[in-house]
C-alpha cells in the first residue's frame, strides 16, 4: 500500500508539472502574439545582463589561468631536465660538483612551492569564486518560469471577472491561486534582487586579489631563482678558474661563399720594367695592313660559336658584357613547299548540290607535289 501511494504521489506529481508546462507553454504563446501582456522588470532585465557578463569573464579568467598553470608546470619540468644533464656532464673530480646538486634540488623544491601556491591562492580561489554562478543561474531561470505562472493566474482571474456569466466559486479559485503565485514570485524576485547586484559589485575585488596574488608569488619566485642562478653562476667561475688553460673559446669561421674583393691593379714585374699596357682597339675599325693573317675564322653556318664582346672606347670605362651567343641556322618548315609559304586555298561560292572543288597547283619537281591537308 505504501509503495501504491508513493506511485500515486509520483504520478500526481508528474501530472501537475506536464499541466504546468502546458500553462505556460500556452501563456508565451500568447505573449508573442500581443494577446496578453507581460510582466516586466527593466532594472532586473539589466542585472541579469551583467551576471551573464560577469559568468563569461569569470569563465574566460579561468581557462587562461589554467593554461598557465600548464605552462608552469611545463616550464618546471624543463628546468629540472636541464638540471639532470648539468649533473650528468659535471664530472666527480671537479670542483663545485655538491653545490651544483643542492642548487638543482632547491630549484626543484622553488618550481614545486612556486605551483601549489598558485593552484591553492589563485585557481581554488578562482573555482570557489565561480562555483556560486550555477546556483544564482538556476534560480533566475526559475524566477522566470514563476514570472510566466503569475502572469497566466492574473489573466485567468482578469478573464473570470470579465465574464458574462460569473462563478463565484470559479473566481475565488482563481485568486487564491493568483495570490499563491504572486507570493512565490516576490520571494524569489526579492531575493535575486538583492543577491544580483551584490554579485556585480564583488567582481572588482575579487579581480584584484587574484591578480595581486599572481603577481607577489610570481615576484618571490623570481627573486628566490635568481639567488639560485647567482649561487650557480660562483661555482661555473670557480671551476673556470681552476681549469683556465683548457677554456674553449668559439671563433668565427670563414664563409666559403665570401665573394671576393675587387680586381686588384697587375703588380709590375720582378725586373723592374712596366708593365705591358695592352692594346685597346674599337670594334669597327679595321685591321692593320701588315699584320699577319690569322686562321681563317669558322663559319656561322657551320658550328655556333660565343661572341666576344668588343673593347671599350679610350677613356671609357670597362663595363661588363654577357657573351653574345649565335642561335643556329633557321629551321625550314617541316611540311610544305621547301622555303615557300603554302598556297592559300581558293573558296568558290557553294552552288546548290555540288561541293566546292580545290585546284591543285602544278608540281615544281616530281619530288615535291602538292597536296591538300585534312584540315582542308
């Protein structure tokens, strides 16, 4: 029986919320459509904006301050890579070797320390912060939906009072029902109106303590590593200086791909005489009489040959020139009549049920015949 009656309570209690979804599914209905009228509040309206606001910038804040707890620990982890390979090319002989594993261990220690104070100051803070949005943003939704029940009793009372046939009954029924809702609403609406603001003004503090946390654990760390890096960088000069002579010093290499300087002046030769002047002649001009005649020069016919750029003019600058190079001798055409163009040919006017007919042209050698193309 007892199980029966929860069933029943169970059952009642899922028809009620099905008929309340259906009152209010149909109250918006008729809202959109300027049937009915709604409640509304602008100064409410405005703070929900800035909750949504405040919960998108909240959000947003943790995400990057996760990400950097992720780079810190990231950056921890390299540091103590590092570290590991000092220890390992640091060889037992040298001078410093203890000092240089208790500073890589308190380093380590400073990285760890450096984590959790961020994580416990910063990000539990941050989620602790952010974990009382949830609870506000159901409440809103929820004052909502008892904004729209109100609005459908006082309209459903309106409706019975204007009524041309009055039940009594009907209408103290309807505005006991709107009393109830219009109670349930103010509670909640009372109540987020308080909170909402409330929650607004906290943002600036609490973006000021987070940051003014970040910031003096950052600044601890950072003093505390370079006190490490100090201690360090004593024992790097002690052991320098107890192995100077075999101190590795990185020079410069000589490119290969250096180009060279410019062209220096011909020295004179060993014997004192000067040095021999050579012949500048012009391109154009003739060649003395009495020189002797030289090979004769190949023709360009024959073989491409370079050309050499001719000499300067007296007086003028020597500039650089390209070689010129001879292309060759000219192709002949590969079909057709040899060195001639092909003839055009002649189109007559297209006479009814005949095709036009295509005179052939003599042959100039039986070897040689023309013939039409395809294309033709």
């Amino acid at each position: 029986m007892a199980e029966m009656g929860s069933k029943g309570v169970t059952a009642g209690k899922i028809a009620s919320n099905v008929q309340k979804k259906l009152t209010r599914a149909q109250e918006k209905v008729l809202q959109k459509l300027g049937k009915a009228d709604e409640t509304k509040d602008e100064q409410f309206e405005q703070c929900v904006q800035n909750f949504n606001k405040q919960l998108t910038e909240g959000t947003r804040l943790q995400k990057d301050l996760r990400t950097y707890l992720a780079s810190v620990k990231a950056m921890h982890e390299a540091s103590k890579k590092l570290n590991e390979c000092l220890q390992e090319v640091y060889e037992p002989d040298w001078p410093g070797r203890d000092e240089a594993s208790k500073i890589a261990e308190n380093n380590d220690l400073l990285w760890m320390d450096y984590h959790q104070k961020l994580v416990d100051q910063a990000l539990l803070t941050m989620d602790t912060y952010l974990g009382q949005f949830p609870d506000i943003k159901s409440r809103i939704a929820k004052r909502g939906r008892k904004l729209v029940d109100y609005d459908s009793a006082r309209h459903h009372y309106e409706s019975l009072q204007t009524a041309k046939k009055k039940d009594e009954a009907k209408i103290a029924k309807a505005e006991e029902e709107l009393i109830k809702a219009q109670k349930v609403f103010e509670e909640m609406n009372v109540d987020l109106q308080e909170e909402l603001p409330s929650l607004w003004n906290s943002r600036v503090g609490f973006y000021v303590n987070t940051f003014q946390s970040i910031a003096g654990l950052e600044e601890n760390f950072h003093k505390e590593m370079s006190k490490l890096n100090q201690n360090l960088n004593d024992v790097l000069i002690s052991l320098e200086k107890q192995h100077g002579s075999n101190t590795f010093t990185v020079k410069a290499q000589p490119s290969d791909n250096v180009p060279a300087k410019g062209n220096k002046s011909p020295s004179p030769p060993p014997d004192g005489s000067p040095a021999a002047t050579p012949e500048i002649r012009v391109n154009h001009e003739p060649e003395p009489a009495g020189a002797a005649p030289g090979p004769p020069s190949p023709s360009p016919r024959l073989s491409p040959q370079r050309v050499q750029p001719a000499a300067c003019l007296p007086g003028s600058p020597a500039l650089p020139r390209a070689p010129l190079l001879w292309p060759g001798p000219a192709r002949r055409p590969s079909r057709g009549l040899p060195n001639q163009r092909r003839p055009r040919r002649r189109l007559e006017p297209r006479s009814l049920g005949r095709r036009p007919q295509v005179k052939q042209p003599p042959a100039l050698c039986p070897r040689w015949s023309w013939r039409p193309s395809r294309q033709q």
